[in-house]
C-alpha cells in the first residue's frame, strides 16, 4: 500500500485594496512515497532549486517558474512519465482521494516567493492537521536529517 499524497498548486497575489486573493490552478495526486521524506523533499529541494520570475530570457539556464501555471506545468512534467503512479484530479476531491498528505505550493506573485505547506490528512473524525508551513529551503533543512539516516 502506498502513502498516497496531494500537491495543489496555487497562484496567490495582493489586489489593489492590498487584500490577498488566490487561485488553486491544479491537483496532482500521487500514489506512492508521499510522506515528508519521500518525493516532497525530493520536490521541496527542487523547488528550492530554482526562481520565480515574470518572463523569460531565450539565454536562461537556471531553472525558473515563470509563474504558477508554469511551476505546475513543469511539476507534472517532472513525476509523469507513463502510466500510473501520477494523476491530475478536480481540486475540489483534495483529502478526499485516501491520501495520507497533502501539499500545497503557493506561489506569490508579488514578490516571486513560493510557500510550501504539509498537512497531514485526518480520516473519519479526525482534523487534517498542518505539520510544516515555510519556504521551500526550510522544508529541506527540516527534514534533511531524517532523509540522511
């Protein structure tokens, strides 16, 4: 049995009133490995890895996001390559598809951060729970040490 998981990508931005608003654009669900360690580290170092920006350069050669439809794009690139294992699903069956995570990545439009929150999903009567909410580097250094035993 897998430890099943949810990564909901969501593009968030300040409106002219200064009042935040966003917009979950995607849900991927993964089936298998989706505890803290497993591919959300794997995700968490790779988000790290790159930058949020507004355009693009033909000379680039750094990983960026242009954007979070572009993150999500790159994201289900980066776990689907054949059959199984990586579906898209509506956002609105999230904690609801027997995952044991879920994962959100807020992508902040004004000033190009990403966030990255943990839930740990609760079943039957039990509250789904918030276990780690920071930058994507935070969450690295967070669970490194678990990773490296």
């Amino acid at each position: 049995m897998g430890t099943r998981s949810t990564y909901r990508v969501i593009e968030q931005w300040k409106n002219d009133d200064n009042e935040i608003e966003s917009n979950p654009i995607c849900l991927i669900y993964r089936q298998y490995d989706g505890y803290p360690t497993g591919h959300p580290f794997k995700t968490a170092e790779w988000l790290a890895s790159g930058n949020v920006v507004n355009g693009i350069s033909l000379a680039e050669e750094r990983l960026v996001f242009n954007g979070a439809g572009c993150l999500a794009a790159q994201l289900i690139a980066k776990y689907k390559d054949g059959p199984g294992g990586t579906y898209l699903h509506s956002l609105d069956s999230r904690g609801n598809s027997g995952e044991d995570y879920l994962y959100d990545i807020i992508v902040k439009h004004n000033d190009r951060s990403i966030e990255y929150v943990c839930y740990s999903n609760g079943y039957g009567d039990e509250e789904t729970t918030e276990i780690f909410r920071g930058t994507p580097s935070e969450f690295v250094e967070k669970y490194k040490k678990e990773v490296e035993a």
